[in-house]
C-alpha cells in the first residue's frame, strides 16, 4: 500500500511539471512595439514556482524574473536602438508551454487615451466619416512599421490585473478600426522619425476625466467632491463612463507598468460645466499616470474642445472650458495642447478632420521631444490687451513667424463696453507681426474683447503654419 502511494506521488510531482504554465497580459502580443534604448517592463504569472527566463533575438543576454507567492513575475528587458523584427521567448522551464512572441519592433511607443474623440475609427462611425478615411484605409501596408493595440472596453468597482487587447499590423482591417486621432499621429511620428511607432489605446465615448483616475487619488484630492461609496459594493453601475475609478479600474491598471514614450489625451466635453475643478482633476490624471507607469518625465499632449452648439450655440460654456483647458498648460510640467477652433463641425460633436488633430499631436512630440524646431507647432496666446482710441491693441505670445493671415478682417471677435454687452467686431494683424487690433462701430469705448468663446464659433487667427489661436477673453467675468 505505502509502496503504491509512493508511486502515485511520485508520478503526480513528475506531471506537475506538465501542467505548469507561464502566461503574459494580451498586449504583450505578436506584433507589439517595445520603446527603444530604455528597460522596459514586461510581466505574467506562473503556476510553477520556478524562475522565469526571457530571452529575445537582439541580445544574448538572458533576462530573470522570480515569481512571488501569488506566481505574478516581472522583469526589465533593456531594449536596442529602434529596430525589428524580433522574437521574445519566456519560459519558467517547462519548454512545452513556453510563449513566443514574433514580430516584435523596436521604437517609440505613446499610450492614448480618452472619450469618443479619441476612440473615433479611421473608418469613421455610422453616419459620421473620418475626412480622407478610404485613402489611409486602402494604403495601409504591414511594411510600414505602425502597431496599434486597442484595448477593450470594460469598466470595474475594483482594479482588475487583465485585459483584452493585442497589436496589430498596418493593414486596411487594422487601420480602420483603429483611434483615426492617435492613427494620423503614429503617421506623422514615423513618417518623419523613420523608425517603428506603436500606439496603445483605451478609451470610452462620453467618459468623464474622473472616470480614468484611481480610488486612492480621487478620495485623497478631492475629498468630498465625488461619492465613491458604490466602489465597495458588488454592482457596477450602468452609466459607467460617468461613474469615477471605474474605467481606470478596468482598462488602465492592467497596463500598469507598461513603458511608453509619452501620452495623448483626447477629453473634456463630458466635464463642460467643471471647468475650475478639471484643470485640478487633469493635473492630478497625469501626475497619477507618471507615477504608476514609472515614467516621471513622460510628455503629456492633449487635445482642446472643437467648437459644437450643445443645444445651445450662443452659451459661452465652452469658452470657459476651453480657458480652463489652456490654464492646465501652467500647473501641468512637460505638456501641450493642440487646439482645434478651426475644424469644429455645427452638426456632430465628431470632427471629421482627424488628419488635422493627429498631425498637430506629432508636431508638438516632433517639436518638444525629438529635436525638430523648424516650425512652431504652439498656438498662440493672448499676452496683454490694452483699450485706447475706441479699439483693443491685443499682443500675443508666438513665434517670430507671427500671426496670419495679415490684413484681412478677421471674424469670431466680440467686444464689450462697460455695460458687459458683447457685440460683433472686427480684428486685423496690423503693424507688429504679434498684435491684432480689434474694434466694433457699436462700442465707442470697449473694455473687453473675447474670440470665438462661445459654443460655436469658426476660427479665423492663426500662427504663420495653420496652428489656429483658441477661445480667449480679456475679462474675467461669468456670463
């Protein structure tokens, strides 16, 4: 009996090796970018208990990782300059069930994330096209070095370790489901850097800021401001994409620590009407980002508000917004914003000019963080305004390119008198490249100016490489 018994432990301490299994998230996938000359995290889980070995085909070097008590195992791979194909083995010693990883790049890598603005396919959505949709669709080519990885949707009460989403190539199928803003940026970045671009995506149309941000920073920053009691129940609410942690919980922290060269953000018209508390929430997304993802230094890009109606065309909530949008720039270290007063469409809240956002994105990464400084890709800003002569001299913060176009009547301004009534003005670049000189028949004396500050409005004033000037006032008051 005891002699039977041996045997049969024997034999299953001997099949234990069969059932070990090593496993990675989904997007550490076939076809993955990794970022260049850096270490790069790279995790999964093991039911062996042994040591992990991960081994690539750009170096000899043989990367380790030791499991903990609940088999989760991390390493760093130092990865080469921008490059690829490659191929990653991981193994915990079992080599029948060791992963493989094949065409593998080497290059930069951006994770991109907010609400239907930034998850608006290349194929556009139903009865809502992306401009120049079948040209990019049809051309795309697996030869040219783009991967894209869009996670799948699903909200959480708690944060969840796994998610869905694998890369993809640079195919018609591929592209047309992919994010078109963060697409047209991956464009550009690799048409000009002429190495491999990888673009992770999750997001969530209609979502609020505070939906993508952690339990632990909203209950310690705002305090009082959002009820999260819910998080401790055992129902998810319906309205996810309003509901705070929630999509964070499911979409953002299984990609904790995945190394990534910076981030695109494409949000806000879901928190119009929050303008004051979201400059505190955006602040505090990126600071919680930097910090999660190990990466302090990651540029953070985004994207201000197009111009809509909202029902309602001649409120100025946007405009308060938008402000509050450009004042981020001063609390938030190493970010931009690309503004997009120019391309706003009266009848959707979906721009079909992607191309033009995606392509203002890589100019600020090309500008900020690659070293190419031919042109300004910053809109400018409103430095001073001063009321003499029945007219505004506005002067600007820009480049020594200055405004344009010159001497041409401009629309979009409004300008008040002491009365607070804004009428319909007029403005023209005149004299110094940087002022524009604003004025209206029907204010003798003005105070105050605002530019397309309303809902809806069509911008007119542009840096001298079409980067166009966004929403602004000069007054300070609450209409």
């Amino acid at each position: 009996m005891k002699k039977a018994l041996s045997i049969i432990i024997l034999a299953l301490v001997g099949m234990s090796g069969l059932w070990a299994k090593v496993t990675l998230p989904s997007f550490f996938s076939d076809n993955m970018v990794l970022q260049r000359d850096t270490d790069v995290n790279i995790w999964g889980w093991t039911d062996s208990g042994n040591t992990v070995t991960i081994t690539t085909t750009w170096t000899e070097v043989k990367f380790k990782a030791t499991p903990d008590a609940n088999g989760k195992w991390m390493a760093k791979l130092s990865t080469p300059a921008a490059g690829g194909p490659y191929k990653i083995t991981v193994s915990d010693g079992n080599k029948s069930e060791k992963v493989e990883l094949d065409n593998v790049l080497i290059g930069e890598v951006w994770f991109c994330s907010g609400q239907s603005n930034m998850e608006m396919p290349v194929k556009g959505f139903n009865a809502q096209p992306v401009a120049g949709s079948a040209d990019f669709i049809m051309k795309a080519n697996p030869r040219t070095p783009i991967r894209m990885c869009t996670i799948k949707k699903k909200g959480s009460l708690k944060p969840v370790t796994e998610c869905e989403g694998s890369w993809v190539e640079n195919t018609p199928d591929g592209v047309a489901g992919t994010s078109a803003a963060a697409y047209f940026f991956a464009v550009r970045l690799q048409e000009v850097l002429g190495i491999p671009v990888g673009i992770l995506i999750t997001d969530w149309g209609g979502s609020t800021i505070e939906t993508w941000i952690n339990r632990e920073t909203i209950s310690g920053k705002f305090k009082g401001e959002f009820d999260l009691g819910f998080l401790d129940g055992t129902e998810l609410p319906q309205n996810v994409m309003h509901t705070p942690c929630t999509l964070f919980n499911g979409q953002v922290n299984p990609l904790i620590p995945f190394t990534f060269k910076g981030m695109l953000w494409y949000q806000g018209e879901s928190n119009r009407g929050r303008e004051e508390q979201y400059i505190r929430l955006q602040k505090e997304y990126v600071a919680m980002m930097r910090d999660l993802f190990q990466n302090p230094e990651a540029p953070f890009y985004f994207v201000q508000i197009a111009p809509y109606p909202y029902g309602e065309p001649d409120s100025w909530t946007s405009g308060y917004f938008c402000e509050a949008q450009e004042k981020s720039l001063a609390v938030i270290p190493r970010s931009g914003m690309v503004t997009t007063l120019d391309i706003g469409e009266y009848g959707t809240i979906h721009p079909n000019r992607k191309q033009e956002v995606g392509y203002r994105l890589a100019y600020l990464a090309l500008y900020n963080d690659y070293g190419f400084k031919t042109i300004s890709p910053v809109a400018p800003t409103l430095d001073k305004a001063v009321f003499e002569n029945g007219q505004a001299v506005l002067t600007f913060k820009t480049d020594n390119m200055g405004l344009a176009p010159g001497e041409v009547e401009l629309e979009g301004f409004e300008i008040a008198g002491a009365d607070k009534v804004f009428h319909p003005a007029t403005g023209r670049v005149q004299g110094w490249f940087n002022k524009v000189v604003v004025s209206s028949p029907d204010v003798p004396e003005p105070v105050a100016v605002r530019y397309c500050f309303r809902n809806w409005g069509v911008g007119t004033l542009f840096n001298n490489y079409g980067i166009p000037v966004g929403p602004f006032r000069t007054d300070n008051w609450k209409l």
